[in-house]
C-alpha cells in the first residue's frame, strides 16, 4: 500500500525556516537543522533551558513570542512543536495558502512533511522513515544501521568522491 510519500532531500540552505514551541521537541529540531547547516527563526514565548541556550547563536534567530500569519506567510518551511502543536488546526490551512510547508511533532494527520530518523558520517546521510506510523521503530533501525556503518565511512565516501572526480564526473 503506498503511503503517498516520495523521499527526497532538500536543499534548504538560506530558506527561511521557523520552529515553533518552547520545550525539547523544539530544542531537537534547532539542534538537528543547525547541525545540517540551516539558520533557523524560533518561536518560543517562554523558552526552556535548552533553547535559551541558543540565544546569541549565528545560526538561531530567537523570538520570545508566538506564530503570528506573517510568520507563516514569510517561511517556506514551518515545524509546530511542544504547546505550539496546539495551533495546527488553525496554522495549517492558513500555510497551504501560503504553500509553507508544515510538520506538526507527533501529528501525522498534520503534516505535510515527516521528519526521518538520520545518521550522519560526513556526507553520507542515512535517513529512514515509516511515514510517520512507527518513528520508534524508524530510530531503532537507524541505530541499527549506525552500528553497522562506523565512522571510517566517511573516509570512504570522500575517498569515493575523489575517485570520480578524477574520472572527471562532476
């Protein structure tokens, strides 16, 4: 049966993206953007610890205040996360007008887009998604996975990507 989901990756990089929320789902998703080089706009009215700890960060724009429509018509990528799922059900047809893209955590039936469970050896990039039916058993296969596939593969794929460009691949 197909889920209707077709897995790709996204150059996003200078999109504007902005997490909504104040607690530790929000936190993951900064931390996660950052990490694969995405400035992030946070939304967060009281942020927790592990947010706050981003305030002053290059890449973390943090705003002690909620999603506003001008928020939503001026992103092209928006996650709900902790209180602010709360909003969806006003948020997300207000972003299909706008064609900003929406994941609501832990909200499926939200979503436009899920988050998959990645591992990360340098360029090479493992992600692997249940459309959004079992994101445990998702996380359990990438550990899986990462246990299979150590750190030397980041040598391999640069070694690999030196190989081709000497065979003149671009």
């Amino acid at each position: 049966m197909s889920s209707g989901f077709y897995p790709v990756l996204l150059r996003i990089k200078g999109a504007s993206v902005v997490v909504a929320g104040s607690g530790p789902q929000a936190a993951a998703k900064v931390e996660r953007l950052v990490a694969s080089g995405v400035s992030v706009t946070l939304l967060a009215p009281k942020p927790g610890p592990a947010l706050e700890a981003w305030s002053g960060q290059t890449m973390v724009e943090v705003a002690r205040r909620s999603l506003s429509e001008s928020d939503v018509a001026g992103t092209r990528i928006l996650f709900l996360a902790d209180e602010a799922r709360a909003l969806a059900p006003d948020i997300c047809p207000l972003a299909a007008q706008y064609r900003t893209w929406v994941n609501v955590v832990d909200s499926p039936v939200w979503c436009d887009f899920y988050s998959m469970a990645q591992m990360r050896r340098g360029n090479l990039l493992i992600a692997v998604a249940t459309a959004g039916r079992a994101p445990g058993m998702a996380r359990a296969i990438r550990d899986h996975i990462a246990r299979e596939l150590g750190p030397e593969w980041e040598a391999r794929i640069e070694d690999a990507a030196r190989r081709r460009k000497e065979e003149g691949h671009a």
